[in-house]
C-alpha cells in the first residue's frame, strides 16, 4: 500500500514540477524511486521463505540504499539550485556520490549474498562483505542529508532535517534494521517536497498580485 500511495504521489508531483517548477523536476521524482524501492521490499516479505528466488530482490533493495540516493541527492540538489557556488558544491558531492557507489556496488558485486532476518517486525539486511570503514557510513550520510537540510527551499530543508531526524531514530530504535527503518520513514517525508514546489508557485502568485 505504501508504494502505491507514494507512486500516485510521485506521479502528481512529477506533473506539478513540470507545469509550475522544473527546478524540483528531479525532487519531485523522489516518492517514485521511494515506491520502487517499497515494492521490492514487498517482493523480499513474499520470498523471505526462499533466499534463492529472493536474492534478486534482495540486491535491488540494497543498491537502492546504498548505492543510487548518494547520487541521487545531490543532483537533484544541484539540478534545483540557483546559486552557483551552491550548484557547483552539490556537483562535487554528486561525484562524490558516483564514486562512493560503486565502491558499494563493487563490495556488493564480490559479496557471498544478503542474509536476511527479521528484527522486530523489520528487515535486517546482512550483505556478506568486510564492513566499510567508519569514513564511508559517514560520507554516507553527508551525502543524503546535507544537499537537504542546506537547500534555500523552506520544504526541500524541511525534508533533510526529517530525514536526519528518522535516521537517527533508527540506528536508536532498531540498529539491525536500521537503513530498511530509515528508508521507509524517509519516504513517507518525501511527501514534504511537494510544498517545496508550492513555494515557487505561491512566489509567482504573490509576484502577480504585486504587479496588479
């Protein structure tokens, strides 16, 4: 159900960026890519039972979290902004981001697999690998947080301090489980970004009522 919520969401919101706000083109996107990711979790529930049928969707999951929003934030950051040293900072993240995943896709691809289990009504996903330095979790979150909480966009920063916040609850709430916690929370908040798109709309309403 919630990626359906989220794709009907996306879908307007998609629509609504084109009509009033190209600038959030690529944010508006955002509860799409949080439905795909939904119903791939949905796809590892119904498999949980047979990891050999599962494990590609097991994979899907994790190269989502791991390896596209590192990327995908940024740039979608960048693709917004109007400042140019701001735009030119989130570029640098955003490559940043394309060598950071596939570092993790690379460390995904020369696994042993995803052992899963579930930790208190949640998915633990255990990919078979060395664990990442420390630098790398956090780079991680640099990456997914701070594009966010310090874009000009009142909404856009609305949903990075959420995103910080659920982050946090989940490495508190349920550390096993804690990207598939995160990932879930942080898509209900995507629905935030829909006001930020409002924001260029309401500017160009009061901007008419003025000239009136």
């Amino acid at each position: 159900m919630a990626g359906v919520g989220l794709g009907m969401a996306g879908y307007g919101m998609v629509a609504k960026a084109i009509n009033f706000d190209r600038r959030m083109l690529i944010f508006a996107a955002f509860p799409l890519v949080f439905a795909l990711h939904q119903f791939t979790e949905a796809a590892v529930w119904w498999t949980i039972d047979d990891p050999q049928t599962g494990q590609p969707y097991r994979y899907l999951y994790t190269v989502i979290a791991f390896a596209l929003w590192p990327v995908l934030t940024p740039f979608a950051a960048a693709y917004s902004e109007i400042d140019p040293e701001r735009k030119r900072l989130w570029r640098l993240l955003t490559g940043t981001g394309v060598i950071l995943a596939v570092y993790l896709i690379t460390k995904l691809a020369l696994s042993g697999g995803i052992d899963l289990k579930v930790v208190r009504h949640a998915l633990a996903y255990d990919p078979l690998f060395e664990r990442p330095p420390l630098l790398v979790h956090f780079l991680y979150v640099v990456l997914t947080v701070v594009p966010l909480v310090c874009s000009h966009r009142r909404g856009v920063a609305l949903f990075g301090w959420a995103v910080f916040a659920t982050f946090v609850f989940a490495l508190a709430e349920n550390r096993p489980a804690w990207y598939s916690l995160w990932c879930l929370a942080a898509a209900v908040f995507s629905l935030i970004l829909a006001f930020a798109i409002e924001e260029r709309r309401s500017a160009d309403y009061d901007g008419l009522e003025i000239e009136s």
